[in-house]
C-alpha cells in the first residue's frame, strides 16, 4: 500500500520553486506577487490566509491581505478586484471561500480577471478547461483538484483508462477533479448527496476521489481490494483535537493500492498549487519563463 504523502511531495516541489522564483525575479526586477482578499471574520479561513501567505514567504512569493468586511457595500469587492485586475505589480488573486454575505461567489468569478485568477475558478477559467481544447486552456487550474494529480502522478498511480469516482460536485472541488482527471482520460463517474447505494458504488473503481464534507463518512474495509482512495475532507477537533477527513484510515487500509493521509495528503499539495499557480501567472503576464 502506498502513502500517498503530499507533505513530502509538497516540500520538494517548495525547493523547485524557490529557485524559479529566484529566476523569475532576477530577470522581471521584481518578484511575483498573489493578493488574498478575505471578506470572513471565520477563524479557520484567517488561518488559511495565514498559512497561504507564510507558505509563499517561504518560496520569495510576496502577498498582501486586503480585508474587506462584511458591513461593505456588496459593489466594493468589485471595484476591489477591478483595481487588481489592472494593477501591473499584481500576478495573482485569491477570494478565499467561503465570502461573508452580501458578497457572493458570482460577483468574484465574473469580475476578477482569468489571467490573474490563482485558484482557476473564474468562470472564463472554467470554461477553458471545460473546453478541453489545447489552443484555449487556463493558464493554471483550480488549486485542490490539480494538487491532486500532481499527487497521483508523482506516485506512478495510473490514471488513463482507469475508472474514477468523485463524490462531490461542488465548483470548487468535485466538477474541476473530475474535468482534470477526464483531461487524463479517466472514465469519470460524479457522486452526489442524492445519488444512490453508494457504499456499493465505490467498489467498482480503481481511483475514488472523497470530496464530501462528511467526517468518516467511510471506512478502508469499505473499498475494494487495490482501489486508490484520495481523502480531500478536512474536519478539525477531532479526537483529542486531531484533524481527520471523510475516509477512517484507521484500521483495514492495507488492501488498498494507495491513499492520502488526512492531515499531510491533500491539504499541503493545495497551498503547493496555489504557489505554482502564482508562478505560472506572473510567467505568462510577463513572457519570462526559466
Ligand atoms: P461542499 O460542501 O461544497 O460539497 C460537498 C459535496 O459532497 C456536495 O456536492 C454534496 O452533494 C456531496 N455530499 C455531501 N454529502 C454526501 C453524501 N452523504 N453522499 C454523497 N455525496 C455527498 O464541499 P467542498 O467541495 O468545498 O469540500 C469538500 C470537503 O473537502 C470539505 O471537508 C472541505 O473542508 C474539504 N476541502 C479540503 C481542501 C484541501 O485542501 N484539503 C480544499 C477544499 C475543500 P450535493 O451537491 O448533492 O449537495
């Protein structure tokens, strides 16, 4: 059984990065630089935003936070993400999710610029990678999911022809894994809350990606003999205030091909992308590539 540890993975692409970076920004005079706008007072968003920004001081990404605070006009984050769109010493944008309301998911997804969209969740990035065709993609592709093949892939998991589950459909998560893992040409399968037997649905795929939001939702002895489980549910205060996902790992994993620890699988290879991501778009806007 493989560990597929995106902590380790995560470091040694830090290392890559950290000297493209270096490249970068001898050549550009500058280095890159990725805003996170944050609209929620929620603790575990500010942490992220906390650990996104260490993480890109760690590889000579600069980042800056602009608060926006729920009591705004809705049409502020607009003109916000208007004023980023043009702002020349910009390379990328975050809208961490979820907003506080009135803001709302649409109004960021219209409005921030594609080109500086660092988690591809824009509608016109969407739509590029939903096209499939090569002479249109996005510059960089949503964070989560793309972390997730860089994972599959780093691990000589084989991903063509095989049959995949994602259980998720959220915009964020679900839809892009599944349109990635399709671009790899995985016979894709999407789940959903309304879909139905679907203990005995995971049994019949090589790769099941869990993007539920449901804490242990499943057990390893669930799954099918060789299957490669990718736990993407983070859920804190666990036992003993531990961090777990929608898959029990605990006991029973050895009959799987492989699987994500949950904390250390999918979560660093996340804020790893986001970086890429971040590189990616200050390479393309710039025209300097190393
Ligand atoms: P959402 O709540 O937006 O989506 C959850 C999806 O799971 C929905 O499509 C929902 O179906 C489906 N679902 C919920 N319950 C069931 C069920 N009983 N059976 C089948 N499907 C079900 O969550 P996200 O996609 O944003 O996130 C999913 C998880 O991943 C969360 O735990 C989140 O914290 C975590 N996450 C982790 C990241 C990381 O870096 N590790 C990054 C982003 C998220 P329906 O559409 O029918 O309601």
């Amino acid at each position: 059984m493989i560990l597929l540890d995106g902590k380790k993975l995560a470091e040694a692409r830090k290392k890559q990065l950290a000297e493209r970076v270096q490249k970068f920004s001898t050549k550009a005079g500058r280095a890159p630089k990725l805003v996170v706008v944050i609209t929620t007072e929620i603790v575990a968003s500010q942490v992220y935003v906390r650990n996104k920004m260490k993480a890109c001081e760690s590889v000579g990404i600069l980042s800056e936070k602009i608060e926006v605070p729920k009591s705004t006009r809705k049409e502020v984050l607009t003109e916000i993400l208007d004023k980023l769109n043009h702002a020349p010493d910009v390379d990328g944008v975050l809208v961490q999710l979820p907003l506080a309301a009135p803001f709302v998911e649409a109004q960021v997804n219209s409005t921030l610029s594609w080109t500086k969209d660092a988690d591809g969740l824009t509608y016109t990035a969407l739509g590029k990678l939903f096209s499939g065709d090569p002479s249109v993609a996005p510059i960089v592709a949503p964070c989560t999911p793309q972390g997730i093949i860089h994972l599959l892939q780093s691990h000589q998991i084989e991903i063509a022809g095989r049959r995949a589950l994602v259980i998720g459909r959220s915009n964020i998560v679900g839809k892009p894994m599944a349109l990635l893992l399709l671009k790899e040409n995985a016979t894709v399968t999407i789940a959903h809350s309304k879909t139905k037997d679907l203990h005995a649905l995971i049994k019949n795929f090589h790769i099941v990606v869990v993007a539920m939001g449901q804490r242990n939702f499943f057990k390893a002895s669930d799954f099918a003999s060789q299957t490669v489980v990718v736990d993407v549910g983070i859920h804190g205060s666990g036992a003993g205030g531990s961090i777990t996902g929608d898959v029990d790992f605990s006991q029973g994993a050895e009959h799987l091909a492989a699987h994500t620890p949950v904390p250390g699988g999918v979560g660093p290879m996340t804020i790893m992308t986001l970086l890429e991501n971040t590189m990616k778009l200050a390479e393309t806007k710039l025209g300097i590539f190393s």
